[in-house]
C-alpha cells in the first residue's frame, strides 16, 4: 500500500440523464484522507456526500477529476483498489433471511477470508454491536436500527484498510450509536482509516479527526472539529427566538446568522455583557451557551443541517 | 490485523462458492417459492393430460427445459431486489469479490435450491418417455444450456431496472412468452412452419425442438438441427460472455 488512504483532485460528477435537469453534485473536490484518521463528510441531504463515497468506493464513475485509494486510481484501476475497502451503503440492508451471523460470516467468505478467520471476526463484530441477543434470529425479524447494526457489522469486521460508511448509524438508538462509535474508533487505531458521512453534528464532533463540510458539490470548510468552531469567530453564541428583524443592530458585537426568524450572535465573553444589554433594551429574550459544530456549519453552509 | 489473502488483488471468479452459498442460505428459507415455480408447468401438464394425453411425453420433457429456464426470471428478479432493496451491489462489490463471481454464484445458488423440482420432472419423465441414456445425456446438456442463457439474460435485465414492481410484471411476461408460447411443451410441428427458424433460435423452444426430435416426436430436416443446435450453443457462450462483461460494466455506474 502506498500512499495516503484517499487522494481526490478537483473531482466532479455531473448527472445528465434524458428527461431530467442537469445535476451537478460535485464541482471540484478535492481532499486528503490520512491513514488511521477518521474524517467525516458533513452534509445536508443532497449536498455530494454519497456521490463522492460512491465514486471514491469505485460504484460510480466520475466526470472528471482524480480518486486515489493507497496510491491506486479508482477510476483506472478499480479492481486494484476494491480489495482495500469497505462500504456500509446509505440504505443498505442486510439480507433478511440470513441471521446476523450467517450475514456477517458469508460477507466475510465471499471477500476471501479463511474460515477460521471469518468465524473468529464475526463473532468479535457481532459482540461489538451488541448483536450476541440476536447473532441467530433471521434479520427479517430485527428491528431498523438491529439490521443497520449488523451491516456495521458485517463492514467493519473485514477490518478493511479502509472504510466508507455512509450515514452508518442511522436508525440507531444513542446507545448503539456510541458502540458504533467505540468500535470505529478501535479500528482506527488497529491501522484501518475511515471516511464517514454523516448529517449527525454531534457523531462528526465525537468521531472524527477532521471534518469536511460540503454543500452543493464544493468543500466549503474543512479542519478539526476546534478548528471549525474557532473559525466562527467567538466561543459563545447568543441565541435569540425572534431575533433576525433586529440583525442591524448586533452586527458589529460578531458574526450573525439569522436562520428564519432567530438570529444567533458568535461573540467573545468579553462583549457578551454588551449584546445581553441590547437585548434588553430590545425586550426580547436570549439564551447564551458555547460555539457548536452546528454555528460552524451555519456559518459556512448558511443554513442548518437539516433544513431541505 | 487481517489475513493477506482477503487483500490479494481478486482472481476472475473468485468468492463465487463464497456468494453461491450466500444464496443457498437465502433461498433455503423461501421452500414455499420452490413449490410455486411448480406451478406454471404443473398446470400445463395436467391440461396436456386431460386434453391430449398422447403429447404428455412431450409436454414432460419441455416442463424440464420451462423450470431451467425460469431460474433466468428467479436470477432477474433476485439480482434486481438485491440490488435495489438491499444495496448489495455496493456493499459486495465495493470489495473483492468479482462482479462475474456476484453473477454465477447468484446463478448457481439459485440453480442449487431451485434444481429439485426439475430433478423431480425428470424423474417423473423417466416413467412415461423413453429415455435412453444418450437422450438422458442430451437432456442433460440441454437443460444446462437452456440454464446458462436464461441466467445470463436474467442477469443482464434486472441492470436495467430501478423499481421491483416493474420488475415482476415484465419478467413474469419475458419468460412465459418464450416458455409457453413458443413450442416448449408442444410439439414444434404444430408450430407454424414460416416461423420455425424464429423459434429454432430461441433458447428453450430450441432444445425443446432438439429433444422432441431425440424421442421421436418431431422431425426436423437436418438444417433445422444444425440451426438449433448452433445455434443454441453460440447463443449460450455468446449471453454467458455478455453477462460476465456486462456485470464488469455494470459494477460503476455513469
């Protein structure tokens, strides 16, 4: 293996298909993914997440522009780079009349592993998403977030250099979700590298090493989730219900941004006196708590990860 | 870490016992499915045996070539549910494991679990036509060509299709057509003549033509046999090649 886990160079996709409008889902990409980082993909729906994992994963050819995997082309070689990686698939469901175990183990067979070898994984992965309760019920029987569990399983019990994980704990309840969490992390330091999407704030915070935030097809801020708070401009926000008519009069405390009808204002602690002042005079309420991912976002994206 | 078998650059066809067995697990707990694709042919047998007891010979042996030739629409519509319900293909191809070994082991899984009731034909074939063991063997390697070309059309289809409910009408329709309309349970005699050569080249109606001529129930002139029987094989290796090549292709969507 040579090279970084994930090289991509100004990587561009355009859907054209007859009868629909022209879609551009990635103008000009281009990201470095360390090995052994976890670096997550943060994104609102439609952004370019998938798309990008897609061709990065070889499912998908690009329009132009480069993917490299440990040095290998994807789109020159795709066959060199497969035995590398690892999708979880955004949506992808285990087989319903395989159990859990049977799923992992045969996904396991089925990449090449020995029989010992893949016996051995599977039980470990089965037990690290809490499956061992339900390894031998058919996965028709599971429930959304049981099923989702066991195609984490059956994922990262490869161990594959590297991992693509779209979306990977969606449906999962907190619990699961921090196993999932605790078990990307192990692997990560076993030397697997992780490229995750995810429109879960909080997980892109916990998990990652670095983060990517994408809107339209463009990286429009990347760095360590610190790094992206810092860059808001102030450690506290100042988050007011009704706020956004009275933009004006706050725009020179810090950055404002005005999602509706709220307005949040980023400020340093030292000014934090002289906002809560305007905001009484204005008889309006405020609520003060620290910079999140979620101002980094909205200040890079201008509108919050949820909205469609 | 990890075994450095599982990071070996992929050999063709490797992981197809791997991804045949997968499929054996999957089909194994839908046995209901196995007696249903009964039914197609045993609806026609008993309509044959009441309405024209002397051509249930025929009809037996073109039942054998109609189940082979229906594991084509299981492989249409497993491969097209797989990949559109369960997202299989990125999550096995994104990986090792070849896109022709994703094909046959798919293929041949479902040959696996769906074979009893075609040995079960057979067998029943075994009391009322005279099968000798050169027919038997004709049969054998009919029926396995009939298999090979049905997959592989199957295969190439269901890239084709983005909804299941679409997918079940026109695959339902695709192989019935050329299962029971063309002259598979009947004899190709009673098929109009202008149009034998069409039926000659279509895959089950062509063995049915070549095993109907083995137990004497048809004639056919020496250029029908060779344009069957070349014509069978050349279609077979052709579809199986394409199939294998189109599942390369198909892996990377544009």
């Amino acid at each position: 293996m040579n090279g970084e886990a994930l090289r991509s160079v100004d990587l561009r996709k355009t859907y054209e298909s007859r009868g629909a409008p022209r879609v551009e889902a990635l103008r000009g990409v281009s990201m470095e993914v360390h090995r052994g980082e976890r670096v997550a993909l943060l994104g609102r729906n439609g952004a370019g997440k998938t798309t990008f994992l897609k061709i990065a994963s070889t499912l998908l050819r690009p329009s132009s522009g480069s993917v490299e995997v440990f040095g290998v082309d994807v789109t020159r070689a795709p066959e060199k780079a497969r035995p590398y990686i690892a999708v979880v698939p955004q949506e992808g469901k285990p087989f319903f009349h395989l159990t859990p175990r049977e799923q992992v183990y045969t996904y396991l067979r089925a990449r090449g592993f020995a029989r010992e070898t893949a016996k051995s994984r599977t039980q470990d992965a089965l037990a690290r998403m809490g499956l061992d309760g339900f390894a031998d019920r058919l996965s028709i029987t599971l429930s959304g977030g049981q099923r989702q569990r066991t195609m984490v399983a059956t994922v990262i019990a490869t161990e594959a250099p590297l991992l693509f994980l779209d979306e990977p704990t969606i449906g999962m309840d907190p619990f699961a979700r921090r196993e999932v969490w605790s078990s990307l992390r192990d692997l990560t330091q076993k030397g697997s590298t992780i490229l995750l999407t995810t429109h879960y704030l909080d997980e892109a915070e916990v998990l990652s090493h670095r983060l990517y935030i994408v809107e339209s097809g463009v990286v429009l801020s990347s760095g360590t989730a610190e790094e992206l708070k810092r860059s808001v401009g102030g450690t506290l926000k100042v988050f007011i219900a009704e706020g956004a008519a009275q933009v004006e009069r706050f725009r020179s405390f810090g950055t404002c941004v005005t999602d509706g009808l709220s307005l949040t204002v980023i400020v340093n602690p030292a000014r934090l006196a002289e906002v809560m002042e305007v905001v009484e005079r204005s008889e309006m309420t405020a609520t003060v708590g620290p910079v999140t991912l979620e101002e980094a976002f909205l200040r890079a994206v201008g509108r919050s990860i949820n909205e469609d | 870490m990890r075994t450095s078998d599982a990071l070996a650059p992929a050999r063709p066809f490797a992981g197809t016992f791997a991804f045949l067995w997968t499929e054996v697990l999957v089909q194994k707990n839908e046995s209901l499915a196995m007696v249903t694709s009964m039914v197609v042919p045993g609806v026609l047998l008993v309509f044959v045996e009441i309405l024209d007891p002397s051509l249930i010979g025929v009809a037996l042996v073109g039942a054998i070539l109609f189940s082979t030739f229906t594991m084509g629409q299981r492989v249409l519509n497993e491969a097209a549910y797989l990949r559109i319900d369960h997202k299989a293909n990125d999550l096995y191809l994104a990986g090792p494991l070849t896109p022709e070994a994703y094909f046959l082991g798919m293929s041949f899984g479902i040959l696996l679990v769906y074979l009893t009731p075609t040995v079960f034909l057979a067998v029943l074939a075994t009391f009322v036509v005279p099968l000798s063991l050169a027919v038997g063997l004709e049969l054998l390697a009919l029926a396995t060509l009939v298999w090979f070309s049905a997959a592989s059309i199957g295969y190439i289809f269901s890239t084709f299709f983005r909804d299941n409910r679409a997918i079940w009408a026109y695959s339902s329709l695709f192989f019935n057509v050329f299962g029971v309309l063309a002259p598979v349970f009947y004899p190709i005699g009673l098929f109009p003549a202008a149009l034998r050569p069409v039926v000659l080249l279509m895959p089950p109606s062509a063995a049915a033509a070549l095993l109907q001529s083995a137990i004497g129930a048809a004639t056919l002139s020496s250029g029908e046999v060779a344009l069957a029987s070349v014509g069978l094989v050349v279609e077979t290796v052709a579809l199986v090649v394409l199939a294998i090549w189109w599942a390369r292709r198909t892996v990377r969507a544009d």
